[in-house]
C-alpha cells in the first residue's frame, strides 16, 4: 500500500511540472507599430487593429507570446528599434542605410508601391503637373524617398512637406493644406474614399516589406515569424491571408485557434484530477484508520494539552504569567525571546527600564478592583536595548478566588508609537498647511457616497465645521455655468478613475464668489475605485492678481504691437537672450520657443549690419554710451525686415556691466514705403517691351505678398471696367471688361481707398472671379484724372486675412498717382491714334473714289474677253479647246485684281510678312496705268534682284499709290512722265545719307523706291507743310497727304528724302531697310500636285449660290467625294448632327443667309474640335482671320478656283490633319 501511495505522488510530482511548464509566463515581444492601414493601426477606441495584428495574435498563441504594441510614428519606429525599445518592426523595405541597423526576414510580407493622390476635384494628372506644387509625404517614408528621386529626374520642383504618418499625409491633403500627397498603395486603396481623394495614377517603386529586427537581436523571433509567414502566404485559409481579407474586403467568420500547449495542459490536468481523486479515496481510508488508533492510544487532555502549547507558541506576542510576589513564573517562547530563557523565577521590575510606576498601575489587579488593566511601560530585553511595550493584565484567581497573579500578554510598540507621534506631527502639519495655504482636503467614499471634509474645506465653503455636508450639496456651491463641469469629472473620476484638475468658481452660504481649484484622483482597492480623494484651494487672490497682471501684459504686448515696438535683454555671462513677443514677431520666431543665444543673432541680420550692430555693442559695453542703428533683419521665413534698434548697458551694484537691455522698432514698412517711392521715380525706364501697367501689378503682388492685382480702366458711366492687366498666382491674364455690380470694385469706384480684409467672398457672393480665387481680403482705390474724375482702379486681392492693411492702403495711396498719370497719357494717345486711322481709312476710301474708273474699265475689258470667247465658243463648239483656256486666263487677270483691291481696302490680313517689293509695286503701278489721266505716262524701272523686306504689304500698296497719285496730280493736264523706279541700295558709314529732316539714315542694305514726276514743283513753304495732316494744296480736296505715308515709312523703320523746286518738278525716295536673314530669292514654287490624287469619303458642302455650289459638287465628286449639299448654314449643321458619323470633311462659304459661315465653323467645332474645315470665300484673308484663328483653319480657298487648285487644298487638309481616319481610303500619286 505504501508503495502505492509513493508511485501516485511522484506521477503527481511529474504532472505538476509538466503543467508548470506550459503555464509558464509568456514571452513578451514589443512590435513597433503605425498607421499603415489596414495592416497595423489605432482605432478609435485607442486599440491596435489590422490583418498584421490579427495574425501575430494567432502565433502568440501557438508560441505563448504576449505582443505589446507600441504605437508612434514611422520615424518614432525606426528610432525605438535602435534604442531597444523594441524587438520587432512591420513593413520595413530594405534599403542600405537600414540594413546598417536592422536585420529582415526572407518572406515579404506584402509587395507596394508608392502613389500619388490628390483632391477629386484637382486638375493634376501625371508627374508634370506636380510642376510648383505642395507635396505631403511620410518622414522616412522609402515611398516618399523615391518620389523625391522620381521628380528630380524629370527636372521638376517641388516643395515637400513631411508628416509623421500616412493619416497626417491624406488630411492635409483632403483639408487642402498641401495639393497632393505620396502614399503607400495599400494605405491609399483603403483610404481613399474615407478622405474625398483620389488616385492621380501616378505610381512607382513597387517594392517588398518584411518584418526586422535590431541587428543581431531577437534572431529566434524573426526566424520563427519568417516560418509562419513563409507557410501562411501559400495556404489560402491561412490565418494571415483570411486577416487580410477581412480587413481589406469586410468581416471573415471569426477564427479560433487553441494551442498544443493549452491541450495538453488540459489533458494533464484531467489525469491529475483523476489521480487526486483516486488518491484522496485511498487517503481517506488510511486517515479513518489512523484517527481510531489515536484515539484509543491517547487521551484528550494532551492532545488539547498539544494544541493549547502550540498556539502559545505560535502567537507574536509576549505572554508572561507573575504570581503575587511579581515574579515571572511562565513565558511563552515569544517572551523568552525577548527576556531570554532565564526570564522565569526572576521579579519583573528587574526589566523595568528608568523610573516607573508600574506596580502602583497593577495593584488594583491584585486587590481584585480590576479584572483587565492596559498599560505601557518601557521594558529591556536580554540584549539590552529598551522597547517600549503595551501590556494586557488579566489578573488570576484559584478556585476559592483568591488571587495567584497575573497572566499579561505584550507587544512591541517601539516603531509603532514613533509613526504615531509622526503622524500626530504630520496632521499638525497638513492643518497649518492647510491655513496658510487656504488649501483643504475632501474625501468621498464610493460605495457609501459620504463625503469628508477637512477643517480648511469647511472654512473655504464658510460652512460651520459641525455640518454634515453630502455631494449634491457640495456640488450645488459651484456657480451654475460650472456645476455641470464638476458633475461630469467627478463622474468620469468615479466610473473610470480619471483624474481631474480645474479651476472653477463657488458662492459660499455667506454669499461671497470664490475661485477655487479643485483636483480629485482616484484610490483602488484590490483593483476596484474604493475613494476619491482630492484638494480645494482658494485661489481668488491669485487669481485677481493674475487678471491684473495678465491686462498689464495685454496692455505692454498691444502697445507694443501696434507701435511694432519690442524689447530684449542679454546677459552676458551667459550670452543667453530675452525677448518680447513683439520681437519674436519681427524676427519671424515662434513665440513658445527660447530665442537663440546672442552667439547666433548673427545669423539674424545681413553681414554689413551685424557688423555694425557687434561694434556698437561692444563701444557699449566698453564706454557705457548707448548706442542707436537702423539695421537690415533676415527673418526665419527667409524674407528680411529693417529694425531701428537703441542698447544700453546693465551694471551691478559695483558698476560692473553685466548685461545690455533695450528696444527695437520695425521700420521694415516705412523702408517698404521709401523703396516704392523710388521705385516710381524709375518706373519710366523699365525695359523695352514691357508694358507699364503689367510691370506695376507684377510689382504689387511681390510687394503686398497679394495672389492677385488687376488695374482697370473705367468706362464713362463707371459702372463697367476694362481690365489694363490682370496678374493672377505669378502669371499674366488676359484683358477682359466687366460689369462693377456686386463686386467690391463697383464699391471702390469714386472713393481713395476701400478696405475688406477678411470674408470678401461672402460679402460679394455673386462675383465669380472672387469666389473662384476664394479670396478672403480686397484693398482697391480709384485712379483719378488731372480734373478729379474717376477714370480707373487698382485692386490686390489675397486668399489670406489681411491682418494689417495699413502698409497696402499707404502703398495703393502712393502708385494711384503714378498709375492715373500713365492712364490719362495712354488714353490721350489712343485718342490721338484713332484720329489718325480714321485720318487714313478717309485717305484709302477717297484712294478707292480715284481708282474705281481704272477698275471698272479694266473689268469691262476682262468681261469683254470672256464674254467674246465664250460666244465663239457656241458658234463653233471645236474652238472649246482653243478658247477656254483663253476663258480661265481672263478669269484669273480679274480674280488678281480683286485681290489687289481686297488687298489695298485693308481686307487682307494686316500682319507683318515676308514682302516682295518688286511684284507689290509692278502690281500697282499697272493698275494706276487705267486709273490716272492719259497725258501722263508712269515708265517703270524695277530691278530684278530686289530683296524681300520684312512689312504690312497693305499699307506699302497705300505708300506706292499715294506717291504716284500725287505725282500724277502735279503734272496736272500737261504731257509728262512719272518715273518709277526701284533698286538695292546700301548707306555706308563712310558715306552717310541724310532725310528730309537732315538726319543721318542709319548704315545698312535699302530698297530704294523712287517716285520722279516733272510737275510743278513746290516752294519752300509748301515743302515745309505737306506732312501736316489734311494739308493740300489741290481745289478737289481729297485729302492725299503725305503724313500718313511718312507714318507708315517709320513703322517700317524707314527714311524719306525728298527734293523738290517750284517749276522743276518733285523727286520722293523711300528706304525700306532688308532685314537679315530674309531670302534674296523669290518665294518658293508650290510643287505640283499629282494629277492622280484621290479622296474618298463624305464631304459636307455648305454654299448658298446656286450655280457655285453645282460646280463645286461636280468637282468634289470628280475627287472621288460624296457630297452632302446645303443652302445655309442651319441647314449644314443639321445635316452634320444627322451623319457625324460618315462626315469626314466641311467645306463652307462665309457669306450666308440664316446662319453665316462663322457661326457654323464655331458651332461644328464645338461638336467635334478635331473635324477638318475648309473655307471657301470671295473675302479677303484678312476678314477670316480676324475672326477665326488661322491655325483652326484646315485650308483656305479664295473664289473664284480651279479645279487644280480645290483639289491641292484638299490634299494639303488631308496630310495635315492629325487623324487621317477622316479619309479611310486616299490615293496618293507617287512621290517624283
């Protein structure tokens, strides 16, 4: 049997162990975590959530670990791992710095890749488009570091703003603090739609992320975590990739995993509880056994007799027995400890330590007046050190009840007594404390809710210290704005334990309104909130005290803010710096932060004036003489100031200089103010080309720190405007008008200055231009003229509140006068500009009175020519072939001279070009042939190898004919000749030319076009007024001066000579300077189209004559076309709508009726800006281009045509288009 029993506990032995084991504590393993959702993140409940989280939770199962997160940023991670205040990290991608400090697991845990997103309302698309933009991207984000890499390749400029994690990165950029930012793929796809953002497609650097440990640390763990992740990323159930589906797609079915461990501890403890039982029945049996055999060997007076000595040996403290003689007759082992083991048989008293009444205490006990005495005495113990004891007295009676003695029991109060003495000290203490410092104590208890004041609380409340006060009542002393705080922290504090700390206000029962601070914390027992303790302070005085100091403060840091005035103090033992917060203002510093030490002011100011500044201090510090300078700052911001700084030493009572105090003022606006000053003295000599008013809004927006300035010309009712320019964001617009109702321009006109420094859009919510800037501040002013009338505006609008307006008010003030100055000289020009194009559309208009007999007779004649041939023609059909090229020839001679015509009445296009001077005079002089009198005779002499020039062919036409006019009405009736002559020439240096003026033509290559008539001469004083305008001196008053000529000649950069004697007839030579570079040749031949070239497809032909559109079909379908027909262009643009689809090509006239021509290339255009449109037109190009831009046009066909020439255009349509699937099947002749 014994050896049964022997067995079972050694298997219980070994299962206890076993069990021990697998309950081992867990290893602990702290993992670095993010926001990287939906990996790893906090949730709003402050826990740690995502697929990493749940599948490290299944292995700490499996492997008894217990995963302790530590949440902060990327950057905090990286710093923690190498502090070892970590063991483990997430997501890391492997880079070469990294891996200097970290060791990576060989499975990746994910494969991302950086990306870019954006508001969905941004217009930014691709990588070119980040172009100047606000980037937000992750501190040490391996995304963010290829991003940055990605736009220097390409050469792009960015201003990258770091934020501590992804969450930070997708606000501001949702909260439009920065224009895009760069994340992590996985984090944006889950994100994105929580934010209002979206992807720009803008992706890059896929790369893998791993777990990783410190180098060389926890080796075991990232092999045991590179196991799991190894078999889990290949098992479709696996925990890991079911932890990825739930938190990227929504909930799985939750998984429950229970580990080896815990079932074998399970089915240990099963075999233990089956062994304890068997083993409790066996030992039940034996006990019964052994308890019959006690009792039968042994009686019950010992065995109490046992447990009555070994509960005396077992008490702490002293029992002692002393009989009559006070002597100790018994001790118990507690007592003999204390006394020694010879204690007995000797008399008390001999333990007794000093002078004490001891027995005199106890002989009532012996009297039998006293069953129970307490007493304390001072008592030596057998070492011979002195404790103070507490004795119990009992006194001891026999059975006729006569006293035997005492039996006393004794504790060692020596330690106890002391903290009670302290703790009597200490509450004398706290309630000194208490009143001096106004402070008092409160304690509530939770689970009865009574509530214990302190004396000091009492008097605070003014309550008298007998009441019985309870929460609500104390509670209902708060003032009512603040007795719903004090219920909510006392709730949190009883719920949750939270702390509280606040300063509220009370009225006592004597109604007097305190400010107290009161705070309150919670005391647990056995983990529940047992109390809550707490202090209340009256703190009115302070209180008052701080309200004055802080308006004193208020009144210094205002005075000095609106003076820009701010102090400071340098103690030069520590070269340590004080400042004002003005000053912190002026220097661009957080004013939260310390200054820097006056070893780095230098970095404040510009080298010059750090220089001065180190001087004047140290003949300061030197001579004692204070010393004033104005200096130029460089604030933080990168932007600098100018400050009038005065210093003045500090010495101590020996008249040591210890330190230099003193004041600084910013003068930065008043310096601003001197250079926009200066800068209008040199406003006159800007560059060439630039135009005044731009150049002075690009100046405003810099100066004024303004997103936009426009200056306006008003119309004379004031009620609209004309923009002179518009500077928006750091670019030029173009002009526009606009109406000045409901915006605040419309306020500013007729006043110096108006001023609405924030919510601007809201007060003008109807002026698009504003909302669409979302603009906050407007600063305007009127531009008045010379006799005080409003005649423009200047308007600097910001997106930001324009917290001083003061320095743009002054600024506007000052450029307001300079800028109506320039307004009323550049009205005054336009005025006189228009006089003079009037002046010269007279002239042309009287120039086309003198050649329409010459036109209508060489019209006549070219009619006379085709109307004979084609009557010969049906007499005899077989001369077809001989007259109709006859036919075509004439054709052409009066199309030619409807180009002429065109040309001279301003209706071709007015826009410098390549000239051939040669051809345009030939043209005219032929032409003036029909048109002047047949007593003068014009004999040309044109060189052949004149140069081409650089000019406006129409107003050199307007040149030719005028001076050959004139020379024709000079001669008068009289025979004479008109010689006109043109060649190269070149003025030398050497060899200088004067003009008319005398001044000498500048050297260079001329054309030289003389106009020589033998008429009457003029006389000085005729020669000295020709060039005045409307100076003439025939009786038919047209008008022909010379001014307009002379005009046209210097915007050509030319120069006139002219010689002339009354009687002898008058000589006019112009020189048209050749620029370099212009061909010397004639222009290039147009290469000839193959005859075999052929179109397919369908053309859409828009022509109201008749006759011309019948022709034109015939022609196109020759050109393998199918052609839609319509008579206007309603009708062609219904036709489209209807057959989009199979339209390949437009060709259309202007001049139509119901809807023109233009209306519909501008409506066909809007429906398909891609479709190819040819224009046929009788007008000239200048007409077309002046409404629709030439590069929209896909050809150009000037009526009449030829067939040659309609199918070249159509070719030329064809090959240029950019989608040649307008014209699926074209056949083309083979290159020569």
């Amino acid at each position: 049997m014994r050896k049964y029993i022997i067995s079972t506990l050694c298997l219980l032995l070994v299962l206890m162990s076993c069990l021990t084991l697998y309950a081992a504590d867990p290893r602990v393993v702290r993992v670095g975590a993010f926001n990287y959702y939906p990996a790893i993140f906090k949730d709003t409940d402050g826990a740690v959530k995502g697929f990493y989280v749940d599948a490290l939770a299944d292995i700490a199962q499996r492997e008894n670990i217990r995963f302790e997160y530590v949440y902060g940023s990327w950057s905090e991670g990286l710093e923690r791992i190498k502090s070892g205040e970590v063991d483990v990290l997430t997501s890391a991608a492997v880079t070469p710095t990294r891996a200097e400090f970290l060791d990576y697991g060989k499975t990746p845990l994910l494969t991302v890749w950086g990306e870019l997103y954006v508001p969905i309302s941004s217009d930014i698309d691709g990588i070119r488009a980040v172009q100047g933009k606000k980037i937000a991207v992750m501190k040490n984000d391996f995304n963010a570091l290829d991003f940055i890499k990605l736009v220097e390749k390409f050469d792009i400029t960015c201003e990258f703003i770091e934020m501590p994690g992804f969450e930070e990165v997708f606000n501001a950029v949702a909260t439009e603090k920065v224009d895009a930012g760069v994340v992590s793929s996985t984090f944006g796809v889950a994100k994105q739609k929580e934010f209002g953002l979206r992807s720009t497609g803008v992706a890059f650097n896929p790369f893998d992320i791993y777990f990783a440990v410190a180098k060389e640390k926890n080796g075991d763990l990232l092999v045991m975590l590179d196991n799991y992740l190894h078999n889990w990323r290949h098992q479709k159930d696996s925990p890991y990739n079911k932890a990825r589906q739930k938190w990227s797609h929504g909930s799985d079915n939750v998984i429950h995993v229970i580990p080896d461990w815990l079932m074998t501890a399970v089915a240990a403890m099963t075999i233990l509880a089956l062994c304890a039982f068997a083993f409790i029945l066996m030992l039940k049996k034996q006990v019964s056994s052994k308890t019959r055999s006690i009792i039968e060997s042994s009686k019950r007076y010992q065995i109490v007799s046992e447990r009555q000595n070994a509960i005396l040996a077992a008490v702490p403290d002293i029992i002692m027995e002393v009989d009559t003689s006070k002597v100790y007759t018994w001790a118990n082992p507690a007592g003999l400890e204390f006394f020694g083991d010879d204690v007995v048989g000797k008399e008390a008293s001999f333990y007794f330590a000093g002078e004490q009444n001891t027995y005199e205490v106890v002989q009532p006990l012996f009297d039998r007046l006293e069953e129970v005495i307490y007493i304390e005495n001072l008592q030596r113990r057998k070492d011979g050190t002195v404790r103070l004891l507490a004795w119990w007295c009992k006194v001891l009676v026999d059975e006729q009840g006569v006293v035997t003695g005492t039996l006393s029991s004794a504790r060692d109060i020596t330690e106890s007594k002391t903290t009670e003495e302290q703790l009597r000290r200490y509450i004398h203490l706290f309630r000194k404390t208490e009143e001096i410092a106004q402070i008092g104590g409160w304690e509530l208890t939770i689970s009865s809710m009574e509530l214990f004041w302190s004396e000091q609380t009492y008097l605070i409340h003014e309550v008298t210290l007998d009441a019985k006060v309870t929460v609500e009542e104390a509670i209902s002393f708060y003032t009512p704005e603040t007795r719903p705080l004090i219920q909510d922290v006392m709730q949190a504090a009883i719920e949750s334990g939270t702390p509280f700390d606040l300063e509220l206000q009370i009225n006592t029962t004597m109604g007097n309104l305190l400010w107290v601070r009161v705070q309150g914390e919670a005391e647990y027992d056995s983990g529940k909130i047992a109390k809550i303790f707490g202090t209340i302070q009256d703190i009115t005085g302070q209180k008052q005290a701080e309200e004055e100091l802080i308006a004193n403060t208020v009144d210094l840091r205002e005075s000095q803010r609106i003076a820009h005035v701010g102090s400071w103090r340098l103690n030069i033992a520590s070269n340590q710096v004080v400042w004002s917060e003005e000053l912190y203002s002026m220097y661009g510093f957080d004013p939260t932060l310390p200054p820097p030490p006056y070893t780095e002011h230098q970095k404040l100011f510009t080298p010059e004036s750090w220089e001065r500044l180190s001087a004047a201090i140290q003949n300061t510090r030197s001579t004692g003489i204070p010393y004033d300078l104005e200096l130029k700052t460089l604030r933080l911001d990168g932007s600098s100031g100018w400050m009038w700084v005065r210093g003045m030493q500090v010495v101590d009572e020996n008249g040591v200089t210890i330190g230099l105090r003193g004041m600084a003022q910013d003068i930065t606006e008043q310096k601003q103010i001197d250079e926009v000053q200066s800068y209008l003295l040199q406003i006159n000599s800007i560059s060439p080309g630039e135009d005044f008013f731009e150049t002075l809004a690009r100046y405003l927006a810099n100066t004024l720190g303004m997103d936009y300035v426009c200056i306006d010309t008003l119309h004379g009712d004031c009620l609209s405007a004309r923009t002179l320019a518009i500077y928006n964001d750091g670019r030029f617009e173009d002009n526009v008008e606009y109406t000045l109702k409901d915006t605040p321009c419309g306020d500013v006109a007729g006043k110096e200055i108006c001023v609405f420094p924030r919510e601007v859009c809201s007060l003008f919510p109807h002026d698009a231009a504003l909302q669409e800037l979302q603009a906050e501040s407007y600063v305007g002013t009127t531009l008045w003229s010379f006799d005080m009338k409003p005649i423009g505006l200047i308007a600097v609008i910001g997106r930001k509140e324009l917290l001083d307006s003061h320095f743009a008010e002054n600024v506007l003030k000052l450029v307001s006068v300079r800028a109506a100055g320039e307004l009323e000289r550049r009205q005054a020009y336009e005025e006189k500009h228009l006089i003079e194009q009037q002046f010269q559309q007279t002239q042309r208009l009287e120039s086309l009175g003198v050649l329409a007999g010459g036109i209508a007779h060489d019209f006549n004649n070219i009619l006379t020519i085709i109307v004979g041939y084609c009557g010969m023609t049906k007499m005899d059909f077989k001369s077809a072939e001989k007259n109709i090229p006859k036919i075509e020839k004439a054709a052409e001679r009066a199309a030619a001279l409807c180009r002429q015509m065109l040309a001279y009445a301003g209706k071709a296009t007015l826009s410098e070009s390549q000239v051939n001077v040669r051809t345009l005079v030939d043209e005219m002089a032929s032409m003036l042939k029909t048109t002047i009198p047949h007593n003068v005779v014009i004999k040309p002499d044109l060189s052949s190898d004149i140069l081409f020039i650089m000019g406006d062919a129409s107003q050199l036409r307007q040149v030719v004919m005028n001076l050959i006019i004139n020379a024709a009405e000079a001669i008068g009736d009289a025979e004479g000749e008109i010689d006109v002559k043109l060649a190269r020439a070149e003025i030398k240096a050497e060899r200088p030319e004067k003009d008319y003026l005398g001044m000498i033509i500048p050297p260079g290559r001329y054309i030289c076009f003389e106009v020589k008539d033998n008429g009457c001469g003029m006389d000085e004083d005729t020669r000295c007024k020709i060039f005045e305008p409307f100076y003439t001196t025939k009786f038919t008053g047209r008008g022909l001066g010379l001014s307009a000529v002379l005009g046209i000649i210097k915007a050509h950069n030319g120069a006139w000579q002219m010689e002339s004697r009354l009687g002898h007839g008058t000589t006019f030579r112009v020189y048209l300077p050749v620029q370099p570079g212009i061909s010397e040749t004639e222009e290039a031949q147009p290469i000839t189209a193959s005859a075999e070239w052929q179109g397919s497809g369908t053309i859409l032909l828009a022509e109201d004559e008749e006759q011309v559109k019948t022709i034109a079909i015939i022609l196109l379908q020759e050109l393998g076309f199918t052609v839609l027909d319509a008579a206007n262009g309603k009708e062609a643009l219904e036709l489209y709508q209807q057959n989009a689809a199979d339209i390949t090509l437009v060709v259309t006239d202007m001049g139509m009726p119901v809807m023109n021509g233009y209306e519909l290339f501008h409506k066909l255009k809007q429906l398909n800006p891609q479709l190819p449109i040819i224009i046929s037109s009788g007008f000239g190009e200048g007409d077309i281009s002046s409404k629709i831009p030439s590069e929209e046009i896909a050809g150009l066909i000037n009526k009449p045509y030829r067939f040659e020439h309609l199918r070249e255009v159509l070719r030329s349509a064809v090959e240029r288009s950019p989608d040649l699937s307008y014209f699926p099947t074209i056949k083309r002749a083979s290159s020569p």
